[in-house]
C-alpha cells in the first residue's frame, strides 16, 4: 500500500491494538513521508527530536490558518507558552516548588493500597476501571484542589475534550470539534469557579496558589486560568491511566520480564522509562512551520502540518539497539514518551512516580494473573494510545 | 594486532574528571591490561562545577561531590604523588616519591590550576583564596558561611560571576574588578557582556570594570585592595578568579609539545612532540590539551569544559586500544553552561570565534534570548540565557556551516535578529583572566576579508 496513506491507516481503529508495524513502515518510507492530504508524517528519531527542539515550529493550531479560541499553553508558542507555563509550573515544582511532587509519594503509596484492597486471587479484574484510571485522577485532583467526588462530571468533559483532541484525516469533525469546544467552556467555568471559591481562603493545592497570586504579574487571567487548569486536569490523568495500563499489559505479555522485576523491584525506575519508549501513551504530537523549512533534504512549506509520530521515533533502530525488544535494563534510555524541546512533558516527575508505586504494588498479585483478552479493547484515540478495558484474571 | 593494544601497561597522569572517564572507557573499549591513574590531589576523582556553586551557597559540602563510578575501572589508583617527568625512550613516568612507572601507552590528563596572586606575600594574606579544588571550595565557603563585610572578587569570567552570585544570595556585599569592559566579555564577547554586567549590578554586586587591582592589603590578614583607578575596595575576603594555568611544566624535559596553551596534539588526541611530528604512544585529554577542530577553521582549541573532558577522554581510550584505521578524531561540537544571578547560560560552537552576532530570539530586555555568533557569513556559535531547550537546533547549524545570520521563523524571533553586530570579542591578551575557551591561533574578528551575508 502507498506511503501516502500512512497516517489514515495509522489513525483506522483497527491498527490501534498494534500500530508499530505502520511506524516501521513509515521509517522505511524516509524519514519524512508526505500525505495524501499534504501533510507530512516524521517516524525516525533523529528528525522529530531535531523538529521539537526547532524554534521554527509552532505548535499552535493558528499557525496552519486554523481559526479558533486561543489554545492552552501546550499549543501556544514562545514567548507566550513560556509565560504560561512558567506561572503554571510555580505552584508544582522547582525553584519555587521543588519537594512538591516528591512529597506526593506516601499519598500515592496509600491511594494505591485503597485500590487494591479488594483484589484477591480468582477474581477478575478491570486494570483500567478498577485502578490504572482511579489513581491518577485520584492523585490530580488532591494536587489541584478539585473535590473527588465531581469525578464523573469532569470525565464526560475530559472525553469529549480528548475525542477532539485525536487526528482523523480524510473525516469531518465538525461534530466532534464542537462537542470538544463545548466540554472547554464548560470544564473551565466549573474550574474557575472551584478557584473562586477559594480566593481569600488558600488551601494547599494548585487552584488555590493560582486564584490567590500575590503578584499581579505573575497573575493568571480568568481565560488562562481556565484553559491552564483544564490542561493540568486532561493531561494529569489521560496519559498516566494508559501508561499504567500498558505497563501491566506488557508484563503480561513477557512473563520472563515480569519475573525479572519481581525479583528486582529496584528495576523499576527503569522498567518505566523502558515502557514510556516501548508502549508510550502519547504517540503522535502535530507541529507546524513557521518558515519553508528542510528537513533530512525534504522542503516543507510554511503552514503544512507536520505530525510527529514519537512512538515510531522510539523504536526507530537508528537511535536504539534491538527497539522491538523490551529491556528493563535498557541503558541510554532517551526516549521521546515525554516529548522533548520546550514543550516537554512537565507532569513527567509525577507520571513516574504514579506509574512506578502502581506497577510496584501490583507486581506481587500480576506472577500468577493472566490476561482475560489480548489484544484488550482500544480507546478510539490514535495520539492517546492506550486499552478502554484491560481484563485480568488475578 | 588490536589482540596486543588491548593488553600491556597504560598509565594516565591526572586523576580528576578526563582522568577518570578515560579509565573507565579503556575497560568499556576491552582493555584487560595494567592500568594506573597518578593524582597530585589525594581524593578521588571529584567534579568541579559545582564548588563554585552548590558549595559556596551552602547547599552541599566540598567532600560530597565525589564524581559517580560507571563501572570499577580496576585501576591502581597512585593518589597524592605527583608526577614529576616522563622518558619518552625508557617509557616511564617519574613520580615525586622517586618511583618511575613504566608504561607502554601514557595519557596526560593534567588540567589546569588556578592562576595564584602574582604577588606571593599578597596572596599567602589571610582571607585570600583561590578556587579550583575541593579544599579551596571547603575553605571559601567557610569563611563565606561566616559571614564577611564585603567579599572582593578579582576577575569576572564564569567563576568570577558565579562566586559573585553565590555571594549576593548568600546576602554577602561583593565587589567584582574586571580589567575588561564588562564579565564575562573574553568568553562571550561584549553583547552578552553588556547583560551579564546589568545583571550583576541588579542583584547588587559593585562591579568595577576596565580597572586592575594593582595591590592587596592587610597585614597577616587580607584588608582590602588597591585599583588601577585610584580607588580601594574594603574587603575581608579576596577571591583571586584570573582564570587558569595549564600543568605542563613536569613535562618540560619531555621533547612533547607542552607548553603554557596546552599539549598540541592531532584530532585523535596523541600528542605532538616538540617537532612536530606525532607520537603514537602519549595521549592527552581534558583541560591540558590543544587539539585541531574543523569547524573553527582547524585552530588549535584549549576547552575548559567539563563536556570536552568527558568526550576527548573517551576518543582517547578508544585510540589508545585501537589500531589506526578503527581510531576516530574528536570533533565533537563544544559545549558549556553557567548559572549566576539566577540565570542559566548554555553555550554550544565557540562565541569567540566569531566576528558578528545576532540576537534570533527572545531580547535582553526579557532577558531570556539566544544569541548567534557568525564568522564570515556562517553560524559557530550560540549562548542562550534561559533558552536551553533551542540550544540544539543552534548545533545543527554549527554542525551544518549554516548561513549567518540564522534564518527566520522563530515564534519568539527578537525584532534585532536580522541586525548583525560586531561580535566585540576582545584580545584574549587583554583580560585579567583566561577565557574558558583558548583559540591559539589568530583571532578571528581581526578577519582579512569581508564577507556579506546574502540574505
């Protein structure tokens, strides 16, 4: 089949339980391969690290001549990305906040433990529905200051949000964008108003330090506050749920890697970062030139877009030995499953340690699990891989 | 053949950050011979960088920067002997405790030492400090824990700056004397020169530039300084920060091409002899050394980064235990980074080599840019202030002889980016300290043509 039709088959529901075989094709192809639609997709590893760390590449939708609302600061460009982000990144970690996400671990460690109260042997599980979902949302919510029990409210936002969020070519998604626009303006009235609420009351989350900034320059407004907290939200949780989900998949599928960590529980750290390049939850990010740009002897032109497929670029053999193969002790582990340049992930010390305390507790009861269902059931979502169920039998 | 190369005697003079990496990267590359690693300094390896920084703020303390192990490279490690000679025709190097060490492969990591006062009774003065190893972190920072009047700082280079800053958030009153315009000036040139002075200023360091300080004062302890202009600086404590001297007199009877720039050697680190000609058995790596690079126009390059100590060391294992046509040429792109006055400055090429430069993004103003150095209509350089994530982009350029000025389209391009100015890189003979980079050939702004960019 042509190249050009890569990323429709990339983004088909039914390459999603195994996509990789597409990537290898895709990097087979060159390093970049154009659309049908003109598009270009870039699977080698060396070019999407050289584009994220590119100046010329905006990550604005506006950028291709989109019209729409002013995006959150994860598709904005410097210089106002970087204001946004550093204002939001105050209240969360360093300078200003350097323990916080690190003080965070025994809170995990209890949350976790509350999940798995009720798994016993014999009994079949949910991974997603019964732990890989409720714990990051659980852990998201304490750090933002969002009262739990307002879970399933934001959960039909945040589905919309990430249905629009998906690349579909060659589809209309009208329906899907504005359902997506309406979820927005409706998550971020119901977070401003949570942050309100507290203005004059601090209470130590991140609403709290957002809403009651003491310096007005350093101060977010309704709009940015809306749009900042909705992304902290959507990308606290979304990307953590899959990465925990792939990770108890892929232990299952490779008993000898699972027996590995079970006798070697200090692999962990690595065993994630091993997973974040192996089965990463984010595989595709968009960018989009802001000058005629060359990449590897390509000329693109201003304003085409420019889909970046990382998970491709993770498995890409020229920058990593035997990519196809899981390996705990993988050393020289520089993967793109956080990304990289100016937009990388900065949820990235809590996603580790989420997925590290969840995978380390679940070890001792996954030596004698087996998977109900493989492949699991797929979300629909091509940028945000990961299974809708992932049954197992404890 | 390479079955001989990976056994036999290889003994590496200098036992710090080159030293040690080079040791680890012989057992890595399957040497299985005799290694010994000679160190004047009685510690272990131990990393620099932050003595000027973590250490003097208090954060960490001298003996805990210890320099990790990536494996063991079951080396016997000769600690507190210095060497003091190498017999090129025996193959032996000479230490100070009367032993000699015989060798089949030698590599020189010596690095450098601070420059001292010139004048010896001033600088033995009580409260006069230096610093460069971990005893000179662990006695400044006590003194400056202690709480001084006024802290004198003599010469604005990078650890000039960076002791200056430690001193400010520390809340200690420093003066900086710098004989240049402005810090920071002979490695980055006057532009960014001019930032670092109004930042240094802003967080309330009395900066003197275009002076020299002509005298110490104090009698047993240090009490102040004369300058050039006149004036006196008040001080109870004086760090002398005028760069550094390489150490290469022990090799002076040699017949190796060692001399105060540095051992002269090809791009695949052995040395030269004082003829000329190659030697196939003496390397040398890190601080000490002065190597070719082809992107700077072959000049011979002293670095005194901790980036080219890692990777110089690395080529030079690899060569010592491969034959000819496995060995490869060092060429890596230099690299360094600062932080001083809460700023984070990354340098990628060698900004003085360089005749123009470009503000391509972000503003002094904002202070957050990416300044790109060019020299004759191509990129050798960029620095960034707070920017460190487009640093790589800037290499390709480098790597690449991309046009300069860089071409547009950055999201956050400043309005002066398609305004090339003089690059302002002054004579490396006119700073009171040595830059951190050390072209030894000419200097490059005083080029012999004009080439126009022309675009």
């Amino acid at each position: 089949m042509p190249s050009e039709t890569l990323l429709a088959r990339i983004t088909d529901y039914a390459s999603r339980p195994n996509p990789y075989p597409l990537y290898a094709e895709l990097r087979e192809a060159g390093p970049v391969v154009q659309q049908a639609d003109g598009s270009y997709l870039v699977g080698t590893y060396h070019e999407i690290a050289s584009l994220l760390h590119d100046p010329r590449m905006s990550a604005d939708p506006r950028s291709r001549g989109e019209v729409t609302h002013k995006p959150p600061f994860l598709r904005l460009d410097d210089p106002e990305h970087h204001r946004l982000r550093t204002l939001a990144m105050r209240p969360f970690g360093p300078p200003h906040n350097p323990g916080r996400v690190d003080a965070m671990r025994g809170e995990i460690d209890r949350i976790t433990k509350e999940l798995m109260e009720s798994f016993e042997a014999g009994r079949q599980i949910d991974v997603v529905d019964d732990f890989a979902y409720p714990l990051p949302v659980t852990v998201i919510c304490r750090l933002l200051g969002v009262p739990h029990e307002d879970e399933p409210l934001f959960r039909a936002w945040s589905d919309a949000l990430v249905a629009a969020a998906d690349v579909r070519p060659e589809q209309d998604t009208t329906e899907t964008d504005k359902a997506g626009d309406q979820a927005r303006i409706e998550m971020g009235g119901y977070l401003v108003n949570l942050a309100e609420q507290r203005r004059g009351k601090p209470s130590d989350d991140m609403l709290s330090a957002f809403i009651n900034e003491p310096d007005p320059a350093l101060r977010l407004t309704q709009e940015e506050l809306a749009e900042t907290a909705v992304l902290l939200l959507i990308a606290g949780h979304e990307t953590t749920v899959n990465l925990i989900t792939n990770g108890v998949l892929t232990l299952l599928r490779q008993p000898e890697h699972l027996d590995q960590l079970r006798r070697d529980p200090d692999l962990l750290p690595r065993a994630v970062e091993e997973l974040l390049r192996y089965e990463p939850p984010v595989h595709i990010r968009e960018r989009i030139p802001l000058a005629d740009i060359d990449v590897a002897g390509t000329p693109i032109a201003q304003g085409t877009p420019v889909v970046l497929v990382l998970a491709s670029g993770n498995r890409d053999p020229r920058r990593f030995h035997d990519p196809e193969r899981f390996d705990p002790t993988r050393p020289d582990n520089e993967h793109l499953g956080f990304g990289s340049g100016i937009h990388v992930c900065y949820g990235a010390p809590l996603a580790r340690i989420e997925a590290q305390a969840a995978l380390g507790a679940l070890l001792p009861h996954l030596g004698t699990a087996r998977l109900v269902q493989d492949p699991p059931p797929y979300r629909q979502n091509a940028m945000l891989r990961g299974p809708r169920h992932l049954p197992i039998q404890l | 053949m390479p079955g001989d190369l990976e056994d036999g005697r290889i003994v590496i003079v200098g036992a710090s950050l080159a030293g040690l990496r080079a040791a680890e990267a012989l057992r890595e590359e399957g040497f299985t011979g005799s290694l010994t690693v000679v160190g004047d300094e009685p510690h272990p390896p131990y990393d620099r960088p932050p003595l000027s920084k973590q250490v003097l703020l208090g954060q960490a303390t001298a003996d805990t920067t210890g320099l990790p192990m990536r494996r063991d490279p079951d080396a016997e490690w000769r600690l507190g002997v210095r060497a003091t000679g190498v017999d090129p025709l025996a193959k032996q190097v000479l230490l100070d405790d009367g032993e000699s060490l015989p060798y089949d492969r030698l590599l020189i990591t010596t690095g450098t030492r601070a420059r001292p006062w010139p004048n010896q009774d001033e600088g033995a003065l009580d409260g006069v400090f230096t610093l460069r190893t971990c005893e000179d972190g662990a006695a400044l920072a006590e003194r400056l824990a202690a709480g001084p009047e006024r802290v004198l700082v003599i010469g604005g280079g990078f650890t000039g700056s960076e002791i200056a800053s430690a001193c400010r958030e520390r809340g200690l009153e420093v003066t900086v004397a710098e004989r240049g315009p402005a810090p920071l000036v002979g490695a980055l040139g006057g532009t960014l020169g001019k930032l670092a002075a109004a930042m240094q200023r802003n967080h309330g360091v009395d900066l003197r530039t275009g002076v020299t300080v002509t005298a110490l004062r104090g009698n047993g302890s240090f009490t102040g300084a004369d300058l050039s202009d006149g004036s006196r600086v008040e001080a109870d404590v004086c760090v002398v920060a005028l760069g550094a001297i390489r150490n290469v007199e022990w090799l002076a009877e040699s017949g190796l091409a060692a001399g105060p720039r540095g051992i002269a050697c090809d791009a695949g680190c052995r040395a030269f002899d004082m003829y000329g000609i190659v030697t196939d058995d003496v390397f040398a790596a890190g601080d000490v050394s002065r190597f070719p690079h082809p992107l700077f126009g072959y000049q011979m390059l002293s670095l005194e980064h901790w980036g080219n100590a890692v990777e110089q060391a690395e080529v030079a294992a690899h060569n010592m235990v491969s034959p000819g046509p496995l060995r490869r040429p060092h060429l890596a792109i230099p690299t360094f980074w600062s932080t001083q006055f809460g700023l984070n400055i990354k340098s990628v090429g060698v900004p003085t080599y360089s005749d123009h430069v470009v503000i391509a993004q972000g503003s002094l103003e904002a202070r957050r840019l990416a300044m790109v150095y060019g020299y004759q209509g191509r990129v050798t350089a960029a620095v960034t202030v707070d920017m460190a994530k487009s640093l790589d982009y800037y290499r390709h350029l480098i790597e690449t002889a991309a046009p300069f000025p860089p071409p547009p389209g950055a999201a956050d391009r400043a309005i002066a980016a398609d305004i090339a100015v003089p690059s302002d890189v002054p004579d490396p003979s006119g700073l009171s300290h040595g830059p951190t980079v050390a072209l030894t050939g000419y200097l490059p702004d005083r080029r012999l043509t004009v080439v126009q960019p022309t675009r």
